[in-house]
C-alpha cells in the first residue's frame, strides 16, 4: 500500500508513497522561514529526500549531507531512487560520509540551516538529540539561522520529545514544536521541533514555493498549533498527560 520502504533496525525510516510529507515539513519550513539560505547542512537522511526538497529551493547554493551508513546511500538510490530524485547528482551537493556528531563537532564552516534527518531520537541516534549536540550545531549556524529536527511520535514517545525539547530550550533562544502525519510512522502524528535565536520557524516568509504535494505557507502556519495535553506536558507537566486527558475527555 505505501510502495518499497526503508527499514533500519526494525523501524520504518520511509516510504515512497508518503515520503513527500515528511520531507517537505522537514526540509521546507526552516527552509521558507528564513530570509537566504544559501547555506544548508543535512546530517542523516541518507535516502535523499530531505536533500531533494532543499536543492529544490533555488536560493539553496550549497547543500552538504553528512551520513554515517554509506549502505543507506547506495541502498536507496538503487532500489528507492525516486525518493531523491537527481539529488545527489546535483553540482550544489556535497556527500560526505561520516559521523553526524563527529562532523558537527569538527567543523569550521557554517551554515544558514541545519536540518537532522535522524532515526528515532533512541540508541544508536540518541546522541543527535543532547543539550551537547544541540550547542555545537548552534555554533555551527550563522546569523540568522534555524536547525530543524525530526522528533519522533510526541504520543508514543513523548519522553523523547519532551527531553529533545528542553535539550533544545537551554541552547537557543526559541524553540517551536511542529507536526505532520506521515501514515507508516508509529502513532501516525509526527513531531519536528525547530529552534533560532533570532528567526520565528512558524512564520513562512515571502517567495516563491517550490512544487509540493503537502507543504504551503497556510500548512506552515497550522503545523505549529500545539493541542492543550502538549502544551501541558512542554511547559512541566506529566509525559503521560495525553492519557488523563483521553480518561476524562468527552
């Protein structure tokens, strides 16, 4: 039903019938919330859809990959090429195969936007998602500039979530929760978390939108409305709180 998928240690990373909505959220609106970004660094999102959807922006004039399974790559341009289309082939790219955390953490350049396109914020990924993390990467974006991350199911996995946004909270200035669903992931309802010191994520900015199948200006805006039970369990409450809410409402 949603095509060929990649599966990475049991869990579904993507799909090609539903790939186009998580990438888009992804790639887009730290993409189409800042002024020029020209500078655009991918950790993870060896598949190449996240890739795509940036070079997809025109303003876009260097995009770098950095991901550490070069069997991701090669896997998924063979059997699931559409995903990233001509991506990789693309003169703006540049592939470079290694650890995230490592890459961030040695690099001098700088960029406009960071985006992680991660595995579950949980084992061999976990490191992607720590306050140490979080503070490289800020020193690592220019000004302005936003980083961007998948947060996984804020329901089936709101520990992560919360703990992936207060890590965030002690390293910039503004943190903006978003969702979108993507129908192979567990829970269905998906969570990104975007951050800036000097940028609003949830206010898309003035220019012309690359083709979508999902993503506009108007899903942009509506994507960072946060439901009562999340905005409870952000601001210190329960992470379970979502399951009193279900207990008592209606």
């Amino acid at each position: 039903m949603l095509g060929r998928a990649l599966v990475l240690d049991g869990a579904v990373q993507t799909t090609e019938r539903d790939e186009f909505i998580y990438h888009e959220m992804l790639a887009l609106v730290p993409l189409r919330a800042h002024p020029n970004p020209a500078r655009v660094l991918i950790i993870g999102g060896g598949d190449g859809g996240t890739l795509r959807r940036a070079l997809a922006d025109p303003r876009v004039r260097s995009a770098t990959l950095v991901e550490i399974d070069p069997q991701v790559v090669e896997v998924c341009r063979r059997y699931l090429s559409e995903i990233a289309g001509g991506a990789f082939d693309d003169p703006r790219t540049r592939l470079v195969l290694a650890d995230g955390v490592r890459f961030v953490a040695e690099t001098t350049e700088t960029y406009d936007v960071i985006i992680v396109d991660s595995t579950d914020p949980v084992g061999p990924a976990a490191g992607l998602f720590t306050a140490e993390f979080f503070r490289a990467a800020r020193s690592r974006l220019s000004s302005p500039g936003i980083f961007a991350t998948q947060s996984g199911s804020p329901i089936l996995m709101t520990p992560e979530f919360v703990g992936a946004y207060r890590n965030l909270g002690q390293v910039f200035r503004l943190v903006r929760p978003y969702f979108a669903p993507i129908p192979a992931y567990p829970g269905v309802w998906w969570s990104f978390l975007a951050a800036s010191d000097d940028l609003d994520p949830a206010v898309p900015l003035a220019g012309p939108v690359p083709n979508t199948g999902y993503y506009t200006p108007e899903v942009h805006r509506a994507a960072f409305a946060l439901p009562p039970f999340l905005k409870s369990v952000l601001s210190g409450g329960h992470a379970d709180a979502f399951a009193g809410y279900a207990a008592v409402s209606g």
